[in-house]
C-alpha cells in the first residue's frame, strides 16, 4: 500500500510542476515522507529476520545439546554396573591369562 502512495504522490509530483508548483512541492515532500517510512519498514523486517534466525540457531544449539544429554544418559546406563564388573573381570581374566 505504501509503495503504491509513493508511486501515485511521485507522479502527481510530476504532473503538478509545470502547473502547479506549490501542489508538486507538497507532493515531492509526501513521496520523500513515503520512501523514508518504506525504508524504514524494511530495515524493521530485515532485523527481525536476523533476531528470528538468531532465535532459530540458538535453539537448533539447545535442542542438540539435549540429544548429547541424551546420549550420555543412555550411554551411562550402558554402562552400567553390571557392565563396569563384567569389564573388570574380563581384565581380571587378562592377567591371570598372562601370568600362565
């Protein structure tokens, strides 16, 4: 809708110098207006996008910290006690075997 009234003031500008000087003047200074707020909004939109992407990543961050929890809890109960003395006694068997 904006770019619309600038386009619409920008060619009444056109139009009303050679007739009407003061109506152009009012005009120009409305498209000038216009393109300023445009701008504006843009640079608005293009930060938000980056705060959105910034927001994203730091929760793709979050979320992957958690499967790295999750996959240390499972491989805690992997490990688990029956697991550690199963180990223990296999080194157990290790050195009695070397000793023979």
């Amino acid at each position: 809708m904006l770019r619309e009234m600038f386009s619409d003031s920008y060619y009444n500008f056109k139009e009303y110098l050679a007739r009407n000087p003061d109506m152009a003047n009012k005009f120009g200074a409305l498209a000038i207006r216009i393109s300023e707020r445009l701008d504006k909004i843009e640079k608005d939109a293009n930060d938000k996008s980056d705060m959105f992407h910034d927001i994203t990543f730091a929760l793709k961050g979050i979320s992957l910290d958690d499967k790295k929890a999750d996959n240390e809890i499972k491989s805690d109960v992997e490990d688990g006690p029956l697991s550690i003395k199963q180990k223990e006694v296999e080194t157990e068997v290790k050195k009695l075997s070397e000793l023979n």
